[in-house]
C-alpha cells in the first residue's frame, strides 16, 4: 500500500524543487562553484563580476535568485555586499538526494558518491 505524501514532504519536495530551479543555470551554477572555491570568505560582487564576466545587472539578478533560495548568504562590508556559499543549505539539499538514493532504495552506493567528490 503507498501512502499519501505527508504536508512536510511535500513542502521539503516544493523548496529543494526551487534551490535546484535556482542552480539550473549556468550563470548561477558558475557563481556558486566560484563562492564554494572561495569559501568559507567568499567574495565580494566586484570580484565575482571581474572573475566570470558577467555585467552588473545581471550578475545582481542571479545573486538575488540565489540568496532567495537561500544558496548564498550576504553580508555588508562598509560599501561592498560580500557573498558566500550556504554550505548548509547545500549540506540539507545533497541529503535529500542521497536519501533517496542511496539508503531507501539503493540506487547507488555511497562510496561510488564520495567517489565523485575527490
């Protein structure tokens, strides 16, 4: 018997949906390796722009994108805004994958994951 997909699951399903909407760009997946690289200081927007040639006003439309996902977090440094990547929100989004593939139905194995990341 399948059951119902409870309230929270399906709001957890809803806003990690969002986050990965958010990535699903090249733009804004460029910014976030670029942030992760630079973690955990990050980078102010003037460098950002100047690593990936991106123009200002585009560059502030994806940022916004990525800090509404909460991807990014944002802090003001006298004139400048300083961004850098959320690695929790990343750390909650990669777990919800891995749950389900990894431990409910065994998709793939762990090791093959970690793997991956080296």
């Amino acid at each position: 018997m399948v059951l119902p997909p409870s309230k929270k699951n399906t709001e957890q399903v809803a806003k990690y949906a969002d986050m990965f909407s958010a990535l699903g760009t090249e733009p804004r997946l460029r910014i976030m390796q670029l942030l992760l690289s630079a973690h955990p200081d990050g980078l102010v927007v003037g460098d950002i722009q100047a690593e990936l040639d991106i123009p200002n006003s585009t560059l502030s439309h994806h940022l916004d994108k990525l800090r509404n996902e909460d991807l990014v977090l944002v802090r003001r440094e006298s004139t400048f805004l300083r961004y850098t990547a959320n690695t929790e929100a990343l750390q909650k989004l990669l777990q919800f994958l891995y749950a389900e593939c990894c431990t409910r139905n065994k998709a793939l194995k762990p090791q093959d994951i970690v793997q991956l990341c080296k």
